[in-house]
C-alpha cells in the first residue's frame, strides 16, 4: 500500500522527538517565528506541506531552461521518496542526517523521505562545514559536493550518502576512496523531484548490499519506473509516470549505453563550436582538474577566425598559468585567453554561477 501525503508515519522523528500531524504543524510554526534562518526555511516548508493544497511549489535550478516556479505534485514526492528508500534499502527507525537548504528541492525530499519513510531525522545548519554528531551512527544522508569534502574525515559513521547540486570533481572522487562510507552521485533536477540516476563513486572493492552491478560502474544508473531517450541535439529525456505527467527535456548531453545507463557529457547551453568543433568545457575540465590548483571553469568568447574560442577563467588575483598545465588538451581544447577573478559568483548549494561569474571580466 502507497502511502499517502497527508499521513505521516508512526517512526518519525525530528530531532529525536516524534509527532502526530497536528503537533508538526506547530513545531512549524514555532521553526518560522523563533528558529535561525535555516530552521525557518524548514518551518515554511513544513507549513507547506501540511495544508490542504495537493502541491507545493518549488522554484528548479535552470536544468531543463531558465529558473521559474513550478508545482509539485504531493503524491509525486511521495513516490520518488519510496524509489530512494526501496533503492537503498531504508527502513523505518534508521537514521539520516540532514543537512541541506530546505528552500531547494533536495533539502525538501530529505524531510519528505523522513516523514514518508519513518526516518528519525537530525537537523544540522546547512553550511559548507555542517556541525553535527561525528560518533552518531547515521544510515542516510544527502550532501553537496563542498559538504563531503569538508567533512569525509567525519563521515566514517554514516552509511551512505548521495551527492548533487553540482559535478563531482576527480580529486574529491580519489579522496574519498578511504572512507567506509558508500558514495553515490547522483543526477536529477526539481522536475524530477531530486535524482532519478545515481553512479557509485567509491568503495568499487566492496559488494554493494544494494546493487552489486553498481561496483566499478561508470554510468549513471536510472532508479526503477524510469525511461531515458535522447532529442536531436543529443539531450536527455526523460519519462517519469510517477513523477511527472510531462516527459522532461534537459539541456544535458548524454550518451545513452543501454535502456538504463547513460554518461553525462556536458550541457548544450555550455557547448563550444571551434572552427567547426564541438567542445564540451565539461571534459575539459577534467583534463585539468589534477594540474590548476585553484578553482577555475571553461567558456567561451566570441572569436574571428574560429566564430567562438575557449577561455579560461580562474578564481584568482593573477591570470598567469603556467602552459605546462595544457600539455594534456588537443589543439582546439587549449584557452585562447586567461582572465582571473577574485571571487566566483556562487549559488546557495555551492555551484558556480558561471554566466554571473564571466560578468565580472566584461
């Protein structure tokens, strides 16, 4: 039997203490008019989700175009919760930590996941360092990729934890490989109501107790009731039934390896065309990623002779890199420019805001 929205189970917690309906709507209430502004967010989140309204809404992040307000099913939430929990083998009374902003979708699914689900759920200041109980065993727990690598000499006590809002770099990847944690990134947006992919990232040596043909898996594996195809610019679409009525049209280009597995190329809007050749700054980025210590990003500018160019961008005071670091790169895939800035624009998840960031330069 499904559970329904406007039920919540008997093995919820929040903060180790339990509640009927009635008595969350007054925590609250309590979270929006006494708490720190991260407690308000989840307050109002809260207050929106036991009305008597069959949505939410929810502003997405710009995946599938540029952001706005859309509705979110109530049911639909309480479906992808399930797919997560029946995916990684959560049960009622387990314990998870959260730690994201509650005013972005990831943030709200884990407070969904925990009502739906019967988690006990421990709040934790969603900063870039999140402050929480290290000795605590935790089965559960979502991040973005700033969190974890912030806090991987914690995280020994806790399960499993996935990781969005923002690629995955190679360095935090070899990172983590000694940690006891299991790490999955994941792939999803607000209209798919957080992931519908995930890709194991580390602990390849293990047997995975939930999917063992994840182990050494390099693609992202779709959860169960999802359909992926590709549109004539090479993009991921997806058919989600239990999610969303509509079929969902990213700006990711992908390249599908089977009915349930695809790899994550770059996003068309970032897509560079050199003289003819498509560039992806994505993978390029990883060419370069082991060799620019400071943060940086790959654009593009307008350029006479090749119509666009690629430049590089690095946070920094100075744009002086040494050319040893592009030995790796092909011809057209080495930067024509190098500009500096002090400090990249960011969003409120961690992610580099790249078009606000290049303004700066201008």
């Amino acid at each position: 039997m499904i559970p329904a929205y406007n039920k919540i189970h008997n093995r919820f917690k929040l903060n180790d203490s339990s509640f009927l309906y009635e008595d969350l709507k007054e925590v609250a209430y309590s979270h929006v008019k006494e708490g720190l502004p991260y407690e308000k967010n989840i307050g109002d989140f809260l207050i929106d989700w036991l009305d008597d309204k069959e949505y939410v809404l929810v502003q997405t992040s710009g995946s599938t175009g540029k952001p706005k307000i859309i509705k979110l099913q109530k049911q639909a939430m309480v479906y992808s919760a399930i797919a997560t929990g029946d995916f990684f083998k959560l049960e009622p009374g387990d314990k998870a930590l959260h730690c994201l902003p509650s005013n972005y979708i990831a943030g709200k699914m884990m407070l969904v996941r925990a009502m739906i689900l019967g988690l006990e759920l421990d709040l934790a200041e969603p900063t870039s360092q999140p402050l929480f109980d290290y000795e605590k065993h935790y089965d559960f727990c979502a991040m973005i990729p700033l969190q974890l690598q912030k806090t991987m000499s914690y995280c020994n006590n806790i399960k499993t934890i996935i990781v969005g809002g923002a690629s995955v770099s190679s360095s935090l990847k070899a990172a983590i490989q000694g940690i006891e944690t299991n790490v999955f990134e994941t792939y999803g947006m607000t209209e798919t109501i957080t992931h519908i992919a995930v890709k194991k990232i580390n602990n390849f040596n293990i047997e995975n107790e939930c999917h063992a043909e994840l182990v050494e898996a390099s693609h992202f594996k779709t959860l169960p009731n999802i359909i992926i195809t590709k549109d004539k610019r090479n993009c991921l679409v997806i058919e989600a039934p239990k999610l969303s009525e509509d079929k969902i049209v990213t700006n990711d280009v992908v390249k599908l390896h089977s009915e349930t597995s695809f790899e994550w190329l770059g996003r068309y809007d970032h897509v560079v065309n050199s003289g003819g050749v498509k560039l992806f700054p994505e993978q390029i980025e990883a060419k370069l990623e082991s060799v620019i210590s400071t943060r940086f990003f790959i654009t593009k500018e307008e350029d006479e002779t090749l119509g666009e160019c690629i430049i590089l961008i690095v946070e920094s005071k100075s744009n002086t890199i040494e050319t040893s670091v592009f030995e790796g790169l092909e011809k057209f895939e080495i930067p024509k420019k190098i500009y500096s800035v002090e400090k990249f624009i960011e969003s409120d998840t961690g992610k580099i805001l790249r078009q606000e960031t290049v303004k700066k330069i201008k």
